[in-house]
C-alpha cells in the first residue's frame, strides 16, 4: 500500500519530461538511485545510474540514442525498435547505464536533440515540470 501511495505520490515529477504533440512524443527518465529495481526491470546493473529515452516517432528516437550515447561515457544496454521491442509501435527506446553525471548528461542530450526534432513539427509541451 505504501509503495503505490508513493508511486503515485511521485507521478506528477516524473511525467515532466514527457513531451507530445499530434506527431509523436518523448519521454525521458533517469534514476541514480534504483538499481536493484531497474536491474530487475530492465536487467541494468546494480550499483549504476539508469535512464531511458522513448521517441515517437521512430526517427526521433533512434537520433535520441545517438545523441545521447555520442554525449556522455554510458552504457548502452538495449535499444527497443518497432520490430523488437515495442509491439510494432512507432518509437524506438534506449536504455543506459553508468556514472550518475554521465548518465544524466546522455538523458539530457536526448532530451535536447528529442524536443528540437519534435517541435520541427509543432509545438511539444512538456506535460509537467521536467525533473532531470
């Protein structure tokens, strides 16, 4: 009971990087403090900073990924396409991991290089308060 009251005590900040407009959208989210969660989620390692990046389209989120892992000294330990992954929908995720500061330098580069691509097709508001 108390971890749903915090999960959902919690969702307002995490849902604020998750930008969207009619074309798509991205979402963004970074944790330095859930390895054994994450590990057990997404398989990451214990002891290491966790973030995922989610565009929607599939373009933007495979130049999300790129940017992201050029950027910073991370792990990449998946990259989710329409064909593997995500159940055939348009987006494309990218899981990372390693140091705290690189892991939220990579996140914050996808962020960047997301919402420029997103807003080239209107504006993308972000649906909360970005926390990363």
């Amino acid at each position: 009971r108390r971890a749903i009251e915090v999960a959902l005590k919690d969702v307002n900040r995490t849902f604020g990087d998750v930008y969207a407009n009619d074309t798509g959208h991205i979402e963004l989210q970074y944790t330095a403090r859930a390895s054994f969660a994450c590990e057990k989620a997404f398989g990451a390692p214990v002891g290491k900073a966790f973030g995922l990046c989610v565009g929607a389209p599939a373009g933007i989120g495979v130049l999300m990924v790129d940017a992201a892992i050029k950027s910073a000294d991370v792990d990449l330990l998946a990259v989710a396409s329409p064909a593997n992954g995500t159940s055939y929908s348009n987006e494309v995720i990218g899981f990372f991991s390693g140091d705290a500061g690189a892991v939220r330098q990579a996140i914050m580069t996808a962020r960047e290089t997301g919402v420029k691509l997103l807003e080239a097709f209107g504006p993308a508001p972000s649906v909360g308060v970005p926390y990363i």
